[in-house]
C-alpha cells in the first residue's frame, strides 16, 4: 500500500517552492488571476483535466482508473488573500503592498495542488473520482455558493467533502477536529437611525438619533444575555457608530453597524428578527424610525460524523493517534466552506502550523503570520488518505 507521508516529502521542496511564490503574490478576492493561472499551469503539466469557475475558481478532476463501483469526492482549498501590510523579515515576504496570505490560504492552495500530483500519478488505486475545488474569494463573500451555482457538485455528483485550515494555535505535527458544528453562522447589519436634528441648545425640539441610537446598542446586547440560552454560543457586535459632524449640532440621522455570529440556525433566525424589532421598536418609542438591513452571510458549517472518522483515520495513519485532537468547542469565526457542507456530507478540520523556534505562532490576519512549511506535506498526505480512505471503502 502507498505511503502518501514518503510520497508528500518527495515533493516537499517543489511544494514549499510554490507556497513561497503564491505567498510572495498575493491577490484579493476575485483578483486571483495570477493565482488561478499558477494553478490551471501545474494542473496542465500534471495532465488534469480542469475547468475555470467562480470567475477565478479552478474545479479539476482525476478520474481513477481500477475496476469498481464509482464514487466522488472533492478537496477544497481556499486562494484569496487579505488587505494587510506584511511585516514580516523574510525572503518570500509579499511584494506586492498593502496585500498579504495572512490567513494560510497559500498554504492551502499548496496542498491542494500537491494532492493533485500524487493522486493523479496514483490513481490506478482507485475507481471514482476525485474533484480539486480551488475556491476564490472565501475572505469576502466567499466563491463557494457561486462554484456551486456553477455545478462544481455535479457531474459527476460529489458525495463527500473535505477541507483544512492552517491554525497558528496547534503545533505543526497535528490535526484538531470535531464533530457537528465547527463554525458559526454570520449576519452583518445596518440600522439607519432617522430622527429630528437641530441646535444642541434645544434638544427638545428636535429627535436626536445619537440617543436612540445609543438604547440601541445597549439593548442589543440583551438578545445574548437574556433571550438566547446561555449554553448556545452567540455574539451581536456593533463595530460602528456614525452620526454628527459638530459638538454643538444634533444630527438627523445616525448608523449604526455590525455582525450577528450563532451557532444555530434556530438562533440565526431568533437573533436577526429580534435585532430588527429592538431596533425599529426603541426608535418608534423615542419618535423617530430605524430602517434595519440584514445580510444573509455564511452559514453555520457542521460537520458530518461519518467524514470526521474517515478524517481521524487518515490523519493518525500520517500523524499517529495521539496527534489527532479533539477540538473542544467551535468557532465563532466564519467559514465559507460551510455551503459546500450544506450541500454534502463534509468535513473540516484544522492542520497544526505552530513552532516557536521558527516563529510560526503569531495571530492569523495579523501582519507577522507565518507557518511551519513541514506542515505542507502532511496536510497533502492526510488529504491523500482521507480520499483514497472514502472511494475504496466498501
């Protein structure tokens, strides 16, 4: 049987090579064009079939080539980068400015494509397919629900689904995963306050939104701490205030914004309505009027029982037992890769980059993020097990 450890060492330079350019080259949502082309390029060298998705997406596929029952999974890897300044001191720090892979998204896309060499050299072990989704744009509004529109779940249908996430929190040499829910749902916000504005020496003459306003986030933060049970994890940020232009002058309207972050659909909804009557009902008290918009962002992502096992044994063939890792409580931050496993069976899990002898251990989306590059190649063998794992069970 292949060991797919050995097989990820024997490219481990080419890949860190890549990491390193794409790192050096980091492009925004939707911007990925020199990314994808990276991609689409090595795909066309290996002899992938692929197609372009999403605007600058990638979906390829490897289709096996051994005698048996046919089955689909899919390989997610995230491309985008962010808006930040790269601090670090390094040879592959960014060049270009004011943009940086300050979340693993390098990383990722790194894998990804290292999967892609070696299960296609290897693919005489497996009937089935096996889809690569390179998704754009996962920092902002997320490329997966446009991939989807777009059928990357299709034809062949894909039945499982695996991702990973480099985390600065765990160290490199192990996994963290759990079963249902891994992330929460979010819902930014508007509130356009509409008052009465005038002198400030005359309060009563006028409406002042800033007060209304003021209630208002006050009051918000009871939806948490005394309308949703306290063992469900949820958090209504304001993140801004906005109203007036002097100290003397009552302004006529004032906005407010922020993110609504659960953990159940049930309390997804419960929060955003609640949100809208706290709002519009402290504004109508106070004679003025609120207008309330509610984005519909991401979604909870939930694991799937049966994938995280197929996962476990993957990693602790690569890792050994005792550096799998349960992950004891989920995230409240966001991730796109939530509408792939809303859509199928999926699960996603997070590959340990810390070492503080390197100084891989600072913050993600901080401007000193970096990884241990020898989690590359066995983010490539757990992804390599955990296919080959699902398209040969019985």
């Amino acid at each position: 049987m292949i060991n797919f450890k050995d097989e990820a060492n024997k490219i481990k330079d080419q890949l860190i090579t890549i990491r390193r350019d794409i790192h050096m080259h980091p492009e925004v949502g939707f911007e990925e064009v020199r990314t994808s082309n990276l991609i689409k390029d090595f795909l066309k060298n290996e002899g992938i079939e692929y197609r372009e998705v999403a605007k600058t997406g990638v979906c390829a596929i490897i289709k096996g080539t051994k005698e048996g029952k046919v089955k689909t999974v899919a390989l997610r890897a995230d491309m985008d980068a962010l808006p930040i300044q790269d601090k670090k001191v390094c040879e592959y720090s960014s060049k270009v400015p004011g943009k940086m892979h300050a979340c693993g998204h390098d990383a990722h896309t790194t894998i990804l494509l290292g999967v892609a060499k070696i299960l296609n050299q290897n693919k005489h072990l497996f009937s089935g397919n096996v889809k690569l989704l390179f998704e754009p744009a996962e920092e902002t509004t997320g490329g997966a629900s446009l991939m989807i529109e777009e059928g990357v779940l299709e034809n062949p249908r894909v039945e499982k689904v695996f991702g990973l996430h480099v985390t600065e929190d765990l160290e490199c040499g192990k996994i963290k995963i759990k079963k249902g829910v891994v992330n929460a749902a979010s819902n930014p916000y508007k509130v356009k306050i509409i008052g009465s504005g005038g002198h400030g020496a005359s309060p009563n003459t006028t409406v002042d939104p800033i007060v209304i306003g003021a209630n208002i986030v006050t009051t918000l933060q009871t939806i948490v701490s005394r309308e949703i049970s306290p063992v469900n994890p949820s958090v209504i940020t304001v993140g801004s205030f906005h109203a007036g232009t002097a100290q003397n002058i009552i302004p006529g309207e004032a906005e407010i914004t922020g993110i609504i972050r659960t953990m159940t659909p049930e309390d997804r909804e419960f929060a955003c309505k609640r949100l809208v009557e706290v709002s519009e009902g402290i504004a109508k008290a106070s004679r003025g009027s609120a207008e309330v918009t509610i984005e519909e962002s991401y979604p909870c992502l939930i694991n799937n029982d049966e994938c995280v096992d197929i996962v476990k044994e993957a990693a602790k063939k690569v890792l050994g037992n005792e550096n799998v890792v349960e992950q004891k409580a989920p995230s409240m931050g966001v991730e796109s890769f939530a509408y792939f496993a809303m859509e199928r069976d999926s699960a996603f899990y997070f590959l340990g980059t810390a070492n503080e002898s390197k100084g891989t251990f600072k913050a993600a989306h901080s401007n000193l993020f970096d990884i241990d590059e020898d989690a590359i190649p066995l983010g490539v063998a757990i992804q390599c097990e955990a296919a080959l794992s699902y398209l040969t069970m019985e």
